[in-house]
C-alpha cells in the first residue's frame, strides 16, 4: 500500500459565496485580529498573518459528528473518535424517490455491499459531479437515509458511516432524527465510538470497493469537527 497515495475525500471550508453549505449558514469568515498598534495581516502591513475563524462544523463543510450531536450531554468527538485508520467499503448508490423524497433504503445498501464486512462504509449518492463542492443545501430537501437502513448498518457492527451529503436525516423532520438515532442505538444503548461524517464529496473517477480509510479530525472539544477523511487503495 503506497501511503503516498492518498484520495483525499473532504470539502474545505471556505470563506466564498460559492463555499458548500448547509442549514442556512453562512460562508465561514476568517478575519485579521485588530489592536492598538497591531493588524494580523502581512498585506496590510503587519508582520505576521493572525486571523480569527469562525464557522459552522455542521454546516460549512465535511465534518464528522460523534453521539454528542443529539444528546443533552457534551459529548465531544475528540475523546470518542480514538482510532483513525479503518477498513473501509465504497459503495454507489442513486436514492429512491418516495414521495417528495430521495431516500437511501435498506434494501439497496444490503444488496450493493453484497456481504462485504467493513469497519467504515462510505456512501457516494449518484448522480455525482463536482457541483456537490460549492452546493448550497438549504431549503433543498436533500436525500436522506432511511431509518431500518440506519438500523441496519448498526447491527453489522460498522462504526463509522460516511456519506456526500449534509445529513443522514431529512432537512424538515420535526426534530426525529431517525436515523442518527438508530445509527447510535440513542439513548438506549449508545454507540460512543461510532462516528458519522457528513459533506464529503467522493471523486467519479474512484472505484467502488475496499479501501483504507484514514479519519482525521480537528482535536476541538465539541460534537462535531472538521475532518479530512482520506482514502487508500488497498494492494
């Protein structure tokens, strides 16, 4: 295995108009501290870049979220998520409409990963172009995960779901969360080291199949973070 090699499935957070987003946030800002006789930025004369960031982990691009996202305790991804190298499947899949939804079913993850065990599964919905890099999600009503498949792929025992878009759950759900409840067993028996990791954008030129997945995160104390999920084919 060339380490050398990586596929790097994330999106940046950017601080453009043409960013992706989310949830109805903004680009994130990143801005040069300012003070008596200081400005953090060489172009305007400082002597170093210095700048403040403030973003949305869920909404401003690819970040993986650990069982703290729907739970009243602060559950932070930086102490849960402790391995980062996983066997990994890549699987394709076009959602079925149903209604006014596109949705991710059971039947069609079951059958498309055909018996393949992995630690990591890594779903890239079709049709897939690199308009998923600067898509705007808000008000879309993207497709989403079905709650028996979210089931499903708990009781295989995969720890960590990846998928290219900015949630497993419907956008307007009336605060269910279906799926990231059941991917989670929450609150019966949670699943504290299971992650899921949302906005990645998987190029069309990668294969389906069996990889080593590398998860990195941002070390921040929160739910969620920033990661950089990043892909390698196995011999």
């Amino acid at each position: 295995m060339n380490f050398k090699e990586g596929i790097d499935i994330s999106i940046p957070f950017r601080a453009t108009d043409d960013a992706t987003s989310a949830w109805y946030v903004g680009p994130i800002s990143i801005e040069p501290v300012r003070g008596e006789g200081f400005v953090g930025s060489v172009a305007e004369g400082g002597s170093v870049n210095f700048r403040n960031l403030t973003l949305n982990p869920h909404g401003n691009g690819t970040h993986t979220e650990c069982v703290g996202h729907i739970a009243p305790e602060c559950f932070s991804i930086n102490q849960y998520l402790k391995q980062w190298m996983f066997d990994a499947e890549l699987i394709s899949i076009e959602p079925e409409k149903q209604g006014e939804d596109l949705v991710i079913t059971k039947n069609q993850i079951e059958s498309t990963l055909a018996g393949k065990n992995c630690e990591a599964l890594i779903i890239r919905t079709m049709p897939n172009d690199a308009k998923k890099l600067h898509k705007n999600y808000s008000n879309s009503n993207p497709a989403y995960l079905a709650e028996d498949a979210a089931i499903w792929i708990a009781e295989q025992n995969i720890k960590h779901l990846l998928l290219d878009l900015p949630s497993v759950d419907r956008e307007i759900d009336n605060g269910a969360l279906a799926a990231h409840k059941a991917f989670w067993n929450y609150p019966e028996n949670p699943r504290m080291d299971a992650t899921i990791t949302e906005l990645i954008f998987v190029p069309k030129e990668l294969v389906d199949g069996s990889y080593l997945l590398n998860l990195q995160v941002a070390p921040i104390e929160n739910d969620a973070s920033p990661s950089r999920p990043v892909l390698y084919k196995k011999d």
